[in-house]
C-alpha cells in the first residue's frame, strides 16, 4: 500500500511538472511571436535624402520642373506668371527708360528732334511736352523701377528653388502614428487639482 501511494505521488508530481513546463514553453513561444510581430517596422515610403537637392536642382535649370518631380502641378501656372509679371514690368521699365535717355542725349546735343518735342499727331511742338528735368526725373523713375522688376523677378527664381526644396523635404516628413504629440489634461484625485501638460509618444 505505501508503495503505492509513493508510486501515485511520484505519478502525480512528474505530470505537473510536464504540464508546467508545456504551458511556460507556449507563454514562451507566444511571447516570441508577440516580439517578432511588434519589432516589424513597415516603411511605406522610403526616405530619400537626395529628394531635396534633385527638386531644388530641376528648378534651378527649369523654373516649374521642381514642382513637377514633386508631383505638385498646381504650383507651375503661380510660378510662370510670377516669372512672367516681372519679366513684363522690367521690359516696360527698361523700354520707357531708353525713351527718356535717348530724348536726354538728343537735347544735351542741341536738337529739338527728340519724340517730346512733337504731339501724337507728329506736329512739331515750340515747348517739349516734358522738359529737360523732367528727362533726368523720368530716367531716374524707371531706371529704380527697372532694378526693382529685376529684383523681384530673380526672387520669384530663387523662390520656385527654394519651395521646391522644402517641399520635398515636408513630402517625406514622417507623420506616423507612432510618433505623436498630444496635450493631457490629469486631475488629481488626492486634492482634487487638475493638471494640464503635453506627452510625446514613441511606439516601437
């Protein structure tokens, strides 16, 4: 009889242990794959870091075609017509300013020959319609209006490089949800206060 109830002990003890260990080696396995699962890092759009200077260099070569390789097409028709503005306002400017320079190099020659000097309909006038200080203003006028055209003009250049840069750049900005930032608002439950505060949260 006691070898028989030693024999039933023993019995019982090995098939818990067998048991025990089977359950800790599938909370084992479970948590591996728990593991491999949440270690997996799906990268949908692949950074590329010569993104920026390739949008950047296009529209140094071609104003618009940056914004073309960036897939933003709306942008193109906004620069041509900025580009084409100032190019328009500088040729107006430079046309009136050689106007008045060439009726100002006329009168310093002692001709009365210059465009001021007749009406629209080529009848020759006693007193110029503009004078000759009104000559040096005039070129004075257009000259700054030139160089200010040309100044907005290269802007709007330098502006369709730089907006093509930084849009690639914010193209690839990663806006995943495991990286976010969130204001909290707590309320303490011992004094009853509340606190308010901001959390950023990385998800691995």
């Amino acid at each position: 009889m006691p070898n028989k109830l030693f024999i039933a002990t023993l019995f019982s003890l090995i098939f818990c242990c067998l048991v025990t260990a089977q359950e800790k080696k599938d909370n084992k396995r479970e948590i591996s794959e728990a593991i491999v699962a949440d270690s997996i890092v799906e990268i949908k759009n692949p950074y590329n870091p010569l993104s920026p200077a390739k949008a950047a260099f296009y529209s140094a070569v071609l104003p618009g075609l940056g914004q073309a390789y960036n897939k933003r097409y709306w942008k193109i028709p906004i620069v041509y017509g900025g580009l084409a503005t100032g190019i328009y306002f500088y040729t107006n400017n430079n046309k009136e300013y050689n106007r008045y320079r060439e009726a100002y190099k006329s009168r310093l020659a002692g001709l009365r020959t210059d465009e001021f000097y007749f009406d629209s309909q080529g009848n020759q006038l006693t007193t110029p319609r503009v004078s000759t200080d009104g000559l040096q203003r005039g070129q004075k006028f257009y000259k700054k209006n030139k160089e200010i055209s040309l100044l907005v003009t290269l802007g709007i250049y330098a502006l369709n490089i730089i907006d093509a840069n930084v849009d690639a750049h914010l193209m690839q900005y990663n806006v995943d949800e495991n990286l976010s930032l969130a204001p909290h608002f707590i309320i303490n439950e011992i004094d009853a206060t509340s606190n308010l505060g901001l959390t950023l949260n990385f998800k691995f």
